[in-house]
C-alpha cells in the first residue's frame, strides 16, 4: 500500500489521470476480487490524504 500512496501523491500534485486496471485474473480467483480490493485502497487513502478523487470501474463479469 506504500506503493500506491506514492503514486496517489504524485499523482495528485501533477494534476494526472491515475487509471487502474488488471489483466484479466492475475492469480487470484477469476472473480472482481482484485478489483474491488484495490478500489477500497484507492478510497481508502483518498480520505487519509485528503483528495477527492472519480472513479469508475469495468468489472469483466
């Protein structure tokens, strides 16, 4: 998560898109596990680093 904080900073401070994807089931279980898992990070450190961030997700199901 370290990692993605960084990269929300940054992201933030140059005023970019931040767009997140997966190819298709990267080892977990087929599912929009991962998905879902890295939209709650992403909400998550959004309140902690106190931005506002849009969002939308395409879930392959």
């Amino acid at each position: 998560m370290a990692e993605w904080r960084i990269l929300m900073q940054a992201h933030a401070k140059a005023g970019v898109l931040l767009i997140v994807g997966t190819a298709g089931a990267c080892g977990t279980d087929s599912t929009d596990s991962a998905v879902d898992w890295m939209y709650q990070i992403t909400c998550d450190l959004a309140a902690e680093l106190d931005q506002t961030v849009k969002t939308d997700e395409v879930k392959h199901g």
